[in-house]
C-alpha cells in the first residue's frame, strides 16, 4: 500500500512493527512501532505515558518526511 | 534403519492453544505430536518420526524475536533432531515469519536440516525463500493435506541429504536457485502455449521470474510540514463501531474511508478494529493505538503541521491478497490528491 | 508461399564407393567428397568421418551442423545468396534428409566452438547426438586470416549438406508435410477471429566471427525486416558464427526453426502465424536501438497481437532481447520471449544481464554455467585438448582420463535460445 501511495506521488511514511516486511513491500521511509496490536501505544502505561510514545513516533515520522534519503530508511 | 527423529514447530493457533487472545503465548516443548503433526507423522511412515513439538505464540515470537529465536532453538536443540519442519503457516504473516526465522536459525545455527511451507503472498515467503525450502501451500489451513504431500517428501530428502531438484520439480518456493532439469515438451512448443495463454488472458507461469523492480523512487523532503495536510490510512482494521462497511476480518475485499472531521479522540465505544490478525483488546480499548487522530490534533493545533485531513481511510492487511491491497492504496492515493493531501502516515499492526 | 518439405528418413550412415540413398542409409563416396571441397584454397586438408547415436565418440570443436537438402520444385535453391544465386525460396518442394547432418570441426577458429558426444551424459544436452553425423575435418593454410578461415569451414559444411541433400532429388519421400503462408489481407479474410501472432527471430550479428547471413546478405548490415517462415526452411538464413556452443544458432536450428514450426502446428486453429520479423544484434547501442524501434514498428504495422521473440547468445544481446520486449509490449503487443541463463556454477546469480517488467513471460533453455563431466570417448574427431580454452571450459577440463569437466555452454546447441530443447531451470 505505502509504495503505491508514494508511486502516485504523495509523500508517505510507514509506521509497521514488523521492520522487516516493511522492507520486504518496499516501503522507503519507515518508523519502527511499539507491539503489532499497540503500535501506537503501551496499554502497560498510563494515559500521558502512552500519548508520549505517540509524539516521539509521530515526530519521528514528521522528520521521516522531512529528510530526503536515496533509499529505504529506517529512521529508529 | 533407525527413524529420522522430526521436531515440529506450530503456532498456538494449531496447538489449539487459542487464537488471538493466546498469541502472547510463550514458547512450549511438548514431547511427541501435536496437532498437524499427525499428518506429517502418518505421511513419514517408517523412515521418520516426530519426536516432539515446539510451540509458540505468534505475537509472542515477532514481538520478542531474538528471545523467541533463541528459546525455540534451545528447545529444539535439546531433542538432538535430524531434520526440523515448520509449520506451514498458510497466509498468516506473524506465522509465516516465525517459520521462516526458525528454519533458518535451525539450518544456520544448529546446522539441521529444516524445511517450511507457506502461500506465495505470505511476507514470511520473501523474507526467507532464499534462506530456506519453503513449500508452496494454498492461502488457508484447507490446503493442509496439499501442503503435506509436498513437504514429506522434500523433508525426507533433506533429512538424507539427496539432491534437491528444481523449484517446479519438488515445489518449493522459488529460491532465487536455478536450476537445470529437463522439460516435458521443448521451449519453443512452450512459447507458443504461453504466448496463447497470455492473448487469451489465461493465466501462465513464467519460467524467470524477472529480478524485484517494484520498487519506488523515494519521493523528496516533505519542506513545509507546518503547512501540510496530513491524512492517515491504516491497514489496522480501524473502523466505526459495528463496522458499517462489513470490512473483512482476513483477506479484505474493501476498504473504508471515515470522515473524523470533528474529531479530537478515537474513545473505546465509538470506533474498533476490523482486523482479525491479532489481539483487539488494545486498539479497541484506545483506538488511537492503531490510529493515533488524538496527538494528530495535538501537533494540528500546535502549528507542527498545517492540518490533518478530514477522512481516514482503513483496511484489514490480514491476508490480503498483494494486488488488492495495490489496488486499493492506488484509488485511495487518487482520492487524496485530489483533496490536496501532501503527506500520509501509513500505520500498520 | 507454400512449401512441401519430403521427408527421407535416414537411420544409418556409411563410407561406400558410391554416394547415394538406399533403404535409409546413406552412403558417401569420401574421395568424390574430399576433392570438390579441396577447391578451396584456403585449405590445407580435408578429411572425413562418420558418428552415430550412441557410439562412444567425442567431436570438437564444433563449428557448424548443417542438415541435407535438396530443391525438387519450386524457385531457386538451398542457401540462396551464399551458395546458390539468389532467388527468393520458400515454395514448391524440398526433400529433406531428415536423421543425417553435416558436422563441420578442425583447427579452432575462435574461442566459442562446441562439443557434441554421440553418447553418456553429453549425448543428453546436444540434440545432434541423436543424428548420422558426417563429420567435416579441415585444417586451414597457416598464413589464413580467421575471417579467412571461418568462411571457409562455413562453405565447406554448406557444401557438403548440399552434396549430401542432392543424394534425395530422386527419393520418394516417407514423409511429406506442408506449410503455407498467405497474404497479410487474405490472412485477415480467412481467420477473422484469431490472434495474429508474428515471431521475432533475433540474428547474432556482433562481427568479429559472430554472424548470420540472409540471403547472403551480413545481417549486421541489414535493417530489421521481414520474411516467410517457409524460407528459412530453404536456408534462407545461414550461421557463420562462433558464439558460445551451448545457444547459438546453427545452420541446422535456422533449417528447423522449432518456433515457426511449432506456430505452424497452432496456425489457423488457435493462431494466425503472420510472419517472421528477423532483426540483429550489432555492438553499437545507436544500433541496437534502431533495430528495436524497428521490430516493434513493423510489429505495429503488421497488426500484430501476439510475437515470440528468441535471442542468440547472452551478454549485451540480452539488452536487445529487452528492448524487443519493452517496445513491443510498449504498443499493446503480447509477447513471449525466449532466453537461457548464465546463473552461475551454483545458480544463484543474477541469470540476464538486462531486464525489465514487461519480460514477464519468459522461457529459458537453462543455465549454460551448469557443470557436467563427460566421461572418457574411445574417439575423438578433432580436437580434444581444446577443450581446455573454450567457453565453457578452463584450464584443467580436459583430464588425464580423457574425461572432461565443462560448463553446458561447451556443448552445441545445449540451451538453445529458439527453444529447440526440453532443458529448462526453474
């Protein structure tokens, strides 16, 4: 789904746990997730701590966007 | 002869351990047979036997891979196996994975030989057909007696230690291997049969497959994100409560689009996962887990970007088939154009 | 253009005082032979030989294998342009003696000569094991020139198929079958509904020893064009080239083309065979674009649904085979392309050179880097100890047993490119 996003010219990133299937689909921009049901999340921390998880990856996948690369990214 | 000793590796799913709600499951040594061992079992008649079965969940074993990977060797080491089989694990990812990642550490580490089964479009299939025999099974469990005729075989092969032939011959996966046997009929009678195939729009098999091209040039630097319009799409299976486009729970057929125009929060209640492939409890607890429109807003009205698009749009990724996971992403992306979206986050479980 | 090709089975060959065919033998006369080929006068020597399926002999290196035939009726005659004068062929009546070819070795010309074992587990790759082969042994003049020399082992094997061919002038055949093209406009009448399918026959024409000739003509300095499947049938088209043994084209693969002949089998039933498109494969990438907008236009202004497309050789004509491909495809035209492998000892390398996502209908012949040994021969016709230095070969194949440990590309017509073969890789 991502490189098709992308191959109709709009900017993407891929937010997957499973690093490596993202690689394997040809995802460019990636941004490692916390847990397959949880990526955004961490149900063992409370509200604040979890919306804290969700700003670092979130603001990680802002400068994915932001920063230009030549090749599959992973930007951990 | 003494019998090959066989050690099994399934998911807790084919243990009958459970299903989603068990796929923490950490891994199990349970001696003797279990589950789709009996078929293989029965198919092995004198010349192999399985001797134990090792089980694990799969969440457990992609989420904590390196302990996963090493507890599961550990296990299977200390049954002294001459040969390993893993799964087939159909079209189930996190299976798939867990296959492929054990079959490879049993041939690389422990130096067995180890052999796996999978559908083509399993992620598990391209991550490790060049690291390790993966049989080619049907998309579901009901392929199982398919996938047992092939394996048992191929597995007795490599147990002994015999020439493995051609991808076509033994049905593996194509393994990036070439090699040489010879046909039924010359090439230039098959050119024409393909050539016929093909005017027709019946479907054929090329015999080179040609190298992975499908790749995309990465587009530039998104420059002014505190202008852009951000939309989120999601193959997490997040939908309105009661999921009013009947988005399947595997192999999707549709996806959805949902306006959160007026919405600051995903709340327990008012919207759930679709997804079938792993534990719900969480995102459907707080959907912003999958989906996350709450620190979305959060970053809108703190200027970091200009503004995030009023619909999202949603799949299920579970056993989706790869054209039609395409096929949607690309009128999903012609639709956001044309609402002037600059940028996507793509959230994947 | 139709043509009738009449079969003359021949299942054994000898030496006798007399050339002629008698109850499916064919008998040479080696003096009446010898002499009319020593008119060349860039040869040294001349000699003959006689291999048959299944003894244990080893003939290299390998130049050219010809097949025998003769014009009963019909304009012009066999190898219009080279030895006879040109005519258009390709109609009335040829005999053919089908079983017998015409092996052509002696001193190596280049580096790309093969190797054909009349039997063990070489005989199994080379389909001219399974031949009454004569076998053509010339040494060429010391001070000749290799082009000197390559032409005239091409016109020593031509010579002699079509000695041998016109020992069937006067023979009923056992076997006649017919192949007919009609007009592009009668074509349309008559099979409305079926798909017009036309076969691109790419040429090896890279100079310096790899060529083909049509109609005499140096194909490297032909625009891509087009012609009648049934002349190629009159040998229209000739090999002069040393490409590797294993997928080049010899003048008996240009005789029996297997893709004309299997369209044929399918024409007017399941297809409308329109064609053949015969283009090259010159070293100039200016060239190789030429000759591929070429093909894929006159494929486009054929009406084309459907084409095949086999390549000769690898490397840097594994780019035209794409390019073929890629315009074709780029007009809406199906295509099948034919190939072979070089994926290394172990088949785990990249097997073209150059590809693309529209080649997604690919048949390969196998990979040419495979490793056989072929076991000891009781005769050698030739030269062994080239095998040392032949493509395919390397220092040390040759061993002290007479054994030899060979890539499949030292072996004729191993993984032929018009798919003449049933080794496939997967």
């Amino acid at each position: 789904m991502v490189k098709e996003i992308e191959r109709a010219g709009i900017h993407v990133v891929h937010i997957c746990t499973v690093v490596p299937i993202s690689l394997t689909v040809g995802a460019n921009r990636i941004v490692p997730a916390i847990a397959i049901p949880y990526p955004l999340g961490n149900p063992s921390l409370d509200m604040e701590g979890e919306k804290e998880i969700r700003r670092r990856i979130l603001n990680k996948s802002l400068e994915a966007l932001g920063t230009e690369i030549t090749g599959q990214t992973v930007f951990e | 002869m003494s019998k090959f000793r066989v050690v099994h590796y399934i998911n807790q799913f084919f243990a009958n351990v459970g299903g989603e709600e068990m796929a923490d499951y950490k891994p199990e040594l349970r001696e003797g047979i279990v589950g789709p061992g009996i078929a293989f079992n029965a198919g092995f008649k004198d010349e192999a036997e399985i001797v134990a079965t090792v089980i694990c969940g799969d969440s457990y074993f992609n989420e904590n891979l390196e302990t996963a990977k090493k507890e599961v060797l550990d296990m299977i080491s200390s049954c002294k196996p001459d040969m390993v089989i893993c799964g087939p694990a159909f079209n189930a990812g996190r299976y798939g994975v867990a296959c492929g990642t054990v079959a490879a550490a049993v041939i690389e580490k422990l130096n067995i030989p180890a052999l796996t089964g999978m559908f083509i479009e399993n992620p598990g299939a391209d991550m490790f057909k060049t690291k390790v025999h993966i049989v080619s099974t049907k998309n579901s469990a009901a392929g199982m007696r398919d996938a047992v005729k092939i394996m048992v075989p191929l597995a007795l092969k490599l147990a002994k230690g015999e020439e493995i032939k051609s991808s076509k011959q033994e049905g593996y996966l194509p393994n990036g291997i070439r090699v040489n046997f010879f046909e039924e009929k010359r090439g230039a009678e098959r050119a024409v049969d393909m050539l016929v195939a093909k005017l027709e729009g019946k479907p054929f098999t090329t015999e080179f497959p040609m190298p992975d091209f499908d790749r995309v040039e990465p587009a530039k630097a998104l420059k002014d994100i505190n202008n852009a319009k951000i939309a989120l799409v999601t193959s997490g299976g997040i939908v309105p409560k009661g999921n009013p486009d009947h988005i399947e729970s595997s192999s999707a057929s549709k996806y959805g689009k949902y306006s959160i125009a007026n919405v600051t929060d995903l709340v327990e209640g008012e919207y759930e996962t679709a997804h079938g492939g792993y534990d719900p409890v969480y995102s459907n607890k707080d959907p912003d887990r999958v989906l996350p429109v709450d620190v979305l807003r959060e970053f809108e009205k703190e200027g970091k970007i200009g503004k995030l698009h009023d619909y999202f749009y949603s799949t299920v990724g579970n056993g989706t088939a790869v054209k039609n996971a395409k096929k949607y992403a690309s009128e999903i992306a012609k639709e956001l154009l044309a609402d002037g979206v600059n940028a996507v986050i793509l959230t994947s479980t | 253009m139709k043509l009738e090709l009449g079969y003359i089975y021949i299942e054994d060959i000898q030496f006798g005082p007399e050339s002629k065919v008698e109850k499916k033998t064919l008998y040479v006369n080696k003096d009446e032979l010898i002499s009319m080929l020593l008119e060349d006068q860039n040869l040294k020597s001349v000699s003959v030989d006689i291999a048959k399926p299944g003894e244990s002999v080893r003939i290299t290196p390998v130049k050219d294998v010809i097949e025998p035939r003769v014009k009963v009726s019909g304009k012009g005659n066999i190898f219009p342009g080279t030895l006879a004068k040109v005519e258009c062929v390709g109609s009335g009546r040829t005999n053919v003696l089908k079983g017998a070819a015409v092996v052509t070795t002696g001193k190596i010309v280049g580096f790309q000569e093969g190797i054909i074992d009349m039997s063990g587990k070489g005989a199994e790759y080379t389909p001219f094991s399974k031949l009454n082969n004569l076998v053509i042994i010339c040494e060429p003049k010391d001070e000749i020139s290799p082009y000197a020399h390559e032409k005239a082992l091409r016109m020593v094997g031509l010579k002699s198929a079509v000695y041998l061919g016109e020992l069937g002038r006067g023979i009923e055949p056992d076997e006649i079958e017919v192949f007919e093209t009609i007009s592009i406009k009668e074509g349309i009448e008559k099979y409305p509904g079926l798909p017009r399918v036309g076969y691109v026959l790419m040429l090896q024409s890279q100079g310096l020893l790899h060529d083909t000739y049509v109609y005499g003509v140096d194909m490297k300095q032909s625009l891509t064009t087009i012609i009648n499947p049934t002349e190629l049938m009159d040998g229209a088209i000739i090999s002069g080239n040393c490409v590797s043994a294993c997928d080049k084209n010899t003048t008996y693969h240009h005789l029996n083309n297997p893709v004309i002949h299997e369209l044929f089998k399918k024409h007017g039933t399941e297809l409308n065979f329109v064609c053949v498109i015969i283009t090259n494969e010159n070293v100039y990438l200016a060239d190789k674009e030429r000759s591929s907008d070429w093909s894929s236009k006159l494929a486009e202004l054929l009406g084309l649904d459907g084409v095949i497309i086999s390549q000769e050789g690898f490397g840097n004509p594994d780019t035209d085979l794409i390019m073929n491909c890629k315009k074709i495809e780029a007009k809406g035209i199906k295509t099948v392309i034919i190939t072979d492998e070089y994926a290394g000892r172990d088949g785990s390398s990249q097997s073209l050179a150059d590809a693309d996502v529209s080649a997604n209908a690919v048949i390969t012949g196998g990979n040419a880097n495979q490793v056989v040994v072929l076991g000891p021969m009781d005769k050698i016709i030739g030269h062994v100890e080239v095998v040392n230095t032949v493509a395919g070969g390397f220092d040390g194949s040759l061993r002290e047993d007479g054994s030899i440990e060979v890539e499949l590309q030292a072996i004729t017509g191993a993984t032929n490119e018009m798919g003449f073969n049933k080794l496939s890789a997967r």
